[in-house]
C-alpha cells in the first residue's frame, strides 16, 4: 500500500509538472495531462486481460 501511494503521489506531481511547462503561455488543466498518461495504462491493461482470457 505504501508503494501505491508513493506510486500514486509521483504520477500526480509529474503531471502537474507536465502542465506547467515553461513552453506554454498558459498552464494545462492537470487533469487532462493525466489522462493522457493513464489512458494508455488502463488499455494496456484491458487488451492484457483479454489476451490472456483468449488463451485459456
């Protein structure tokens, strides 16, 4: 549980350091640059299960 939430905590700040890049005039809502990052998770996961419930 720790690790999780260490896990958690680090994804959270990289993404809010993400969205206040120097590069753009304005901040990115944080929530939509952890979407970006998440979202490729959460279907490596589902394809992941899927695969894995094809092959039995």
């Amino acid at each position: 549980m720790p690790a999780s939430l260490l896990a958690g905590a680090s994804l959270a700040l990289v993404c809010n350091l993400i969205a206040r890049m120097p590069g753009f005039e304005g901040a990115l809502p944080v929530n939509s640059v952890t979407a970006l990052v998440g979202a490729p998770v959460v279907m490596s996961v589902l394809f992941n299960k899927r695969r894995n419930e094809m092959n039995e």
